[in-house]
C-alpha cells in the first residue's frame, strides 16, 4: 500500500548520438551491448582468440584488446581478420600504434588524446584517418589517471564534476578537428560517484556513453558494484554499452553485465535458473542442484526459465511457472513440463531428466 509502482518498461532511453563498432551500433537507441577485455598478451594471437571465441559464446558483443607494445600493434591484423565480434584496440600513448590500429581494421580505438598531443598535430592525424576509415575513438576517463590540473581545481578529488570535465575537455581536443564519432567513459570505483558522474555526462553531452565502475573487485563484489551502477542509470535510460570489469576471467564479466541486461528486460533471457534459497524444510542439496542444472543447461538451443525447488511448499507452483521443474523432496524430484507433472524420478536422476524434458521440448519448437 502506498508503494510506488514499479514501471514495466525503460522509460526513453536518452537521445544520443550513434557511432557504428564494426557491424555493432551504440547509441541512438541501439540495443545495448556488452564488452569486455581480454587479458591474454595481445601479441599471442591464439590464445587472444580462443579467449575471444569464449566471451563471444558468453554473449559478448564487443571486445577490446591491450596494445601497450610494438608485438602487439603487430598482432592487430591476424586476431582483428579472424574475431567473429569487432576488435577495439586500448592504446594509451603511442599514436603510431593508433594508425596501425586504424590499419588492421580495429573497429574503434581507444586513445585519450590529452595523452598524445604533446606530439605535434597527432590529434588532427587521428582524427583525419579515423574519420575516413569510419572509425570510433572512446574517450576514457578514469578516477585513477585524472590530469592532474583538473584533480587541483576540484581540490585534489576526482568527484563527478572533475570526471566530466576532463573527459569533455578529451572530448574538445578531437572536435576542433570536426571529429565526433566518440564515445566516453567515464569510471570510478564507487557505484555513487558513476551514478552522478553518467548523469551529469548525459545532460551535457549527446554522445553515447560506455557504462563501467572501474576496478570493481573480485566477482561478487563487483558485479554487484556494477549491477547497482548500471541498474539505476540505465533504468533512467542512460548507457549504450557496458562493462563489467572484475578481478575475474573476461568469461566472468561478460555473463555479468548480460545477467544485468537481462534483469532489466533489455536483452532476452536464453536461461532463467528459478531456484529457491532453501530453508529448514529444505530435503535435498539445493545450492548443488542448482549449480548442477545451470551447468548442465549451459548453452540451451532455446530459451528456457527452469524451475529447481527444494521442497513442496513453493517448488509445485513455481515448477508449474517456469517451462520445466523439479519440486523435490523425499528423496525424489516431480518433473513438471510446462504446468503438468510429467513423473516422479529418483533424486539422481533429476538433472538428467530436466535435461531430456527440456530436449523433447526444444524439437516440438525448433527445427530437427
Ligand atoms: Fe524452503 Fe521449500 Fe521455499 Fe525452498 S521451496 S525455500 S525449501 S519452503
């Protein structure tokens, strides 16, 4: 009673400018997309694409590689010819790797060009041949590197304020060479300090913005930090992209930010685990059921919300929800296939016979 209702949908999302990253659009309304980064050496070109092919089956859009070395500029044509998602290339001071980038068909660039304009006119090169090779450049401001005159006129803390500022100031050095295509980023640490910083960013600027609470933490820690950040602005329709960044493999991060996706309704959902906490009248493992059935439908043909219950109390309801079920207990799981129980099977058989429901289910909806 007298709650606020909770709105079904996103509001607007807020109007931006949009930038094409190889064949994935960002902004203007586009759907938002999920990257990452990977943390192989960019120079060993395998194992940067096996890691590549993994974030990609984990659902990830776009992905950025470190170039910090000549070994690794040079590495940019085999991986950017052979990723099946768009390669961004993360360069932070040496503008000629910015134009082998350019060259090896990297689908943007990441290069903060108050970094490189201590070289004579290499800010309007960059602008001249990213421009013509249509290719984005994101500005990326973090707590960390602020410039340090800017730290001083906002009294030596990187609040909201001094993030913008710094990163428009970024921003003005390639708009007096007429280049736009960019996008910002501007990440703290802190979920309050992001919120403020994207919010004041979106009301000055019309470009579109990649969402990221920087150096999160470990994985619960951070994606919770992250969920947080990213859940209110992009519940004010603010952010075109987003990372999670966790001192976890890139796999980690991108599961991550399309779970916060998908909590919002702004991705489709392909699993849905509805499984309960457990409580005393629990009657089988349930934390290890769960983690059994989401390994075990990792990657199903088809969307799917299963329902995996530890006792008789909520398990038949929720079970009859969901697509497929198991209400457990007694040493026995009741398998229930859209609202009907299909049977009774022993406990060790549960997983299994999820699994063969769900398979019969996937071929009455999709192609043998
Ligand atoms: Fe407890 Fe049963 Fe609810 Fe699970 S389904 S939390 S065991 S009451």
């Amino acid at each position: 009673l007298g709650l606020p209702e909770v709105p079904a949908h996103i509001p607007l999302r807020r109007h931006s400018r949009r930038i094409d990253v190889g064949r994935v659009p960002v902004g203007d309304g586009a759907p938002i997309s999920v990257q990452t980064m990977t943390t192989t050496p960019t120079a060993d070109v395998d194992a940067t694409l096996r890691q590549i092919a993994e974030v990609t089956a984990a659902g990830c859009d776009i992905v950025r590689v470190a170039v910090p070395s000549r070994d690794d500029a040079d590495a940019l044509p085999a991986i950017t010819s052979r990723s099946p998602i768009p390669v961004v290339a993360d360069i932070h001071f040496q503008p000629r790797y910015v134009f082998q980038a350019i060259d090896a068909g990297c689908a943007a660039v990441r290069v903060n060009p108050g970094n490189i304009r201590k070289f004579d006119d290499k800010v309007r090169e960059i602008a001249v041949a990213a421009g013509a090779a249509g290719v984005p450049i994101r500005i990326g401001v973090n707590a960390g590197s602020l410039d340090p005159r800017v730290l001083d006129r906002h009294g030596g803390h990187a609040n909201p304020e001094a993030l913008v500022e710094s990163a428009l100031w970024e921003c003005s050095l390639f708009e007096e060479h007429g280049f736009r295509d960019l996008k910002i980023a501007v990440k703290h640490h802190d979920p309050r300090t992001v919120i403020a910083a994207y919010r004041l960013l979106a009301a000055r600027c019309d470009y579109p913005l990649h969402l990221g609470v920087t150096e999160a933490g470990p994985s619960l820690q951070g994606s919770i930090k992250s969920a947080v950040a990213f859940g209110i602005l992009l519940a004010e329709g603010i952010g075109d992209t987003i990372r999670v960044s966790l001192s976890a493999p890139p796999v980690e991060q991108v599961k991550a930010g399309c779970h916060i996706l998908q909590s919002l309704g702004l991705r489709p959902r392909r699993l849905e685990i509805v499984s309960c906490p457990g409580c005393g009248r629990l009657q089988v493992d349930i934390h290890r059921l769960a983690r059994r059935v989401e390994a075990a439908f990792e990657g199903f043909p088809i969307p799917l919300r299963v329902a995996v219950m530890g006792c008789v109390v909520n398990g038949p309801g929720e079970s009859r929800e969901a697509d497929i079920g198991v209400s457990s207990g007694n040493g026995k799981g009741q398998i229930f296939v859209r609202g009907e129980v299909v049977k009774t099977v022993p406990e060790s058989r549960i997983v299994e016979a999820l699994l063969e429901e769900a398979l019969n289910l996937a071929s009455t909806v999709s192609p043998p």
